[in-house]
C-alpha cells in the first residue's frame, strides 16, 4: 500500500517536533499536525512564559537583598501587563523558530485539528475544510491540558494558561492544588505582591517528592507570607459578581477576588477518535504504550504526557528522538525513565533526581541517607532566613549515590549536573573524593562524611 507519509505526528509540541524533525532527518516523508500554536504547552503557556514569570519575581527579591549589600535603591513596583507583553512577544519568537526548524527539516505542517480515521489514517480539520492523509506510521503527541472538572463549579476559575495572560494581578488569590504548578504560582504571586492562600488535600504539598523537600518547601512558602491550609480541599466554588466563593464544609465559605485551578492535567485524546483504530484511553484519557512506545494498536505510537508516565517535556523530547531512531534510523533504543531529574521553580527553587526515602524504604533497600541544612552565604550577610537542604541516598552494601535532593539557590542547575555523575553510576567514594569548588554551595553535596541515619533493608 503507498502512503502520503512515512509518518505523521498528532501534535506540535516539543516531543512532537523532536520526533518528526529527527525523522526527516532520517529521510522519512513526515507530517505534523497542530490545531493550537506550534511550539506545544512549555513554549507557549507551560515551562518557559512560567519561568520568565519567576525571574520577574526574582528580580524583586534581588532589589530588596541589594540593599543589604549596599545599593540605594528606590521602592520597585511590578507591572503585569508591561511583563505580559514581554512575554507575548518572546512566545511568539519561539514559535516562529520552532515554525522555521520544521520548515528546514522538510517537515510538512498542517494546521488544524486532527483525529484518527481507521488505520493509517488522519482527517485534519483545517479552515478549508478537512483533509484526510495517511501514514505507515502514527505518532500522538498531544499532550495534556488542565482539569477543569475536579470540583463543582471550578471550570470558572482561571488555569495556568489564563493566569500567564493576566494584565493586572489580584491583590488576593486562592491557588486550588499542590503540584508542581500550584506550588510555582503560589510563590510567585507571593513574590510579586499577591497575598496567596494554598488548599490542598494531603498533610504537605508536593505528593511523591521526598518529605525533606516537601516540609521545606512548605516552611518556605509559609515565610514568604503564603498561607497554607493542608487537608482542605473546597467542595464546591461558586462564581460570584466580586470574585469566587470557596465552601470547606461545616458552614466554612472563603471568599477571594481570583482563584487560580491548579487540580492537574488530563491527557489530550478525547477527541481522537481512539476507537477508530481500536484504541481505548483510561479513566484519565492516557494511552498505554510498551518499551518502545507502540499502543496496543498496530502502527500508533505515544509519546509525553498523552501517556501520563512522567510529564516533563525533556522527557517526551527523549522517547520522541527514541522513537524516530528506532523506526527510521535503524538504531532501535529505548529511554530509561529511573533517573529523571525534575525541578520545580519556587523561590527557593528545588530539584530531584533518584528515589525519595519513602520509595526507598518501600523497595526494601539498605540506604545511607547524608543531609545538609545551613544558611547559605548570600543570605548570612544580610540577615536573611532562608536555607539550604540537602540530601544524598546511598546503597550501603555497593555505596553507588542512588539518588540527590535540594532546595535553595541554584538547586535545579546543581542537581542537573549531579544527574550525569548518578546516571553514570557514581558512588559515594567518588564524591568524597572530589576536590570541592569553595566558596559555593554545590561544594557541600561532596562534604558530607557521616550518614544521619540508615534505612533498613525489608
């Protein structure tokens, strides 16, 4: 049977661009499809517009430390809409250079929506009508978006997408969540101004890091003015003409000018049309894929957070390359997602790369755990708070470092780096002795001599 493309990509976020680009650097006929801007949710409204965001904020914490150091500085104020349209301006500059990488690659885009149409088959909804065009392969790479239903009333809130759009910031607000992104936004809004309330279920935020990093991070918030209300999930929201109405149950209504849904993400296949081909989504509308990626449908693969694994953009870059090779390059191989690292940009920032203790404990593993906790120098000198936190884990039997977490200044750079020497297989002989870089704060993952604590092997 001959096919319009060798294969054709549902998505033109950064996996997907990975994956076809690398394709047609193989030589293949690829295709690519997007109905929203090129570029995917970290370009455009996730990881990169978020972290612009976050050196606004950290602008102003820098003024204010400045004068400890000696500069007079006038009282600065922050303007919104001035930051947003800096930030359009630079979105559309990524989204230009990701149209123009295509374009260089050979990649044909298509814009607008598609959905599968049996196998080797997509129907692509564009503004003259639909067209239908067929590959040997399929790639879905569609990402996810915001839960807008996880309470009732809440699809009136803003998601992380409205609030990178905001032209004036609220002078209160409710962040509704304890994810990575309910975590960023709530310290960065308290960082520029905004007095921020966080209801969350659990006793700490941040499910499934390590508890060090989640008390940490909860002492942090707390200190920078935001206000933490753990096992309090609203029941119900309820839009009113002055902003939101939040009922806690017992008779407990909130009220707040601005609230911000930060519940989770869903993955984007509702309106795939899966069952076309044989495909059923889960409960959550994630795909199922094996090592190499393939759905349980013949020729359809999943990469990113369609398939709800680990939904960190490098990570649908890494399968998506993976993919291309092992289909196109005749280089089959697979990604190894056991140590990822992650960060999330609070202020301070932390980061993580290996096993929590808990998860630790839970696979019955004999593990050294070594900690640091100090006041880094920037912050002695003028009087500051804030804290550093470390943690190494080490498998007491090999003594290989099974895994790195820190909060504080630099945290997700020095952890990046400490990833090379754990994917390498790096022991804790290997740190101790590394000739330190003094004075930093890195030096002090490679000082620490004496475990706090063991965990017993199961």
């Amino acid at each position: 049977m001959t096919f319009d493309f060798d294969l054709i990509t549902l998505g033109a976020g950064s996996g997907g661009v990975a994956a076809s680009r690398r394709a047609a650097l193989h030589g293949a006929r690829v295709a690519i499809v997007e109905g929203s801007r090129v570029g995917g949710t970290c370009v455009i409204r996730g990881c990169v517009p978020k972290k612009l965001l976050m050196y606004a904020a950290q602008f102003g914490d820098a003024m204010h430390e400045a004068r400890g150091y000696g500069w007079v500085l006038p009282e600065p104020q922050f303007e919104m809409a001035r930051w947003a349209a800096s930030k359009a301006a630079e979105t559309q500059r990524l989204e230009g250079i990701y149209r123009t990488m295509l374009q260089g690659s050979g990649v044909e885009l298509f814009e607008g929506w598609a959905r599968l149409d049996g196998p080797n088959r997509v129907v692509v909804n564009t503004e003259s009508g639909e067209k239908a065009i067929t590959a040997r392969h399929i790639l879905i790479a569609t990402g996810g978006s915001p839960v807008r239903d996880s309470i009732p009333g809440i699809e009136a809130c803003a998601t992380s997408d409205e609030l990178l759009d905001l032209q004036q910031l609220p002078d209160r607000a409710a962040v509704i969540g304890s994810g990575y992104i309910a975590l960023e936004f709530a310290s960065i809004l308290a960082r520029l101004g905004v007095q921020v309330s966080v209801f969350y279920r659990a006793d700490l935020p941040l499910r499934g890091f390590d508890e060090m990093l989640r008390t940490a991070i909860a002492a942090e918030l707390t200190a920078a003015g935001v206000q933490l209300h753990p096992s309090s999930v609203p029941r119900r929201v309820q839009r009113t003409p002055g902003g939101f109405l939040l009922s806690l149950g017992e008779d407990r209504v909130l009220e707040f000018p601005w609230v911000l849904n930060a519940t989770g993400r869903r993955p984007n296949t509702a309106q795939l049309n899966l069952a076309s081909v044989g495909l059923q989504a889960d409960a959550e509308g994630a795909l199922s894929v094996d090592a190499d990626l393939q759905t349980d449908a013949s020729g359809v693969y999943a990469i990113g957070d369609v398939t709800n694994r680990l939904n960190l953009t490098p990570v649908a870059i890494a399968e998506g390359r993976a993919l291309a090779d092992s289909l196109f390059g005749g280089q089959p191989r697979r990604v190894d997602l056991s140590r990822v690292a992650s960060a999330v940009f609070t202020l301070p920032p932390m980061a993580t790369v290996g096993l929590s203790e808990a998860q630790a404990l839970e696979a019955g593993l004999h593990v050294a755990v070594y900690e640091a906790d100090f006041r880094p120098m920037k912050q002695a000198f003028i009087g500051g708070t804030e804290r550093t936190r470390m943690k190494l884990l080490v498998d007491a039997d090999s003594q290989v470092v099974l895994a790195a977490h820190m909060i504080g200044a630099d945290a997700p750079e020095i952890i990046q780096s400490l990833a090379v020497a754990l994917s390498a297989g790096a022991t804790k002989a290997h740190f101790d002795r590394t000739i330190v870089m003094h004075p930093t704060a890195a030096e002090e993952f490679v000082l620490m001599r004496e475990p706090v604590r063991l965990l017993p092997a199961a």
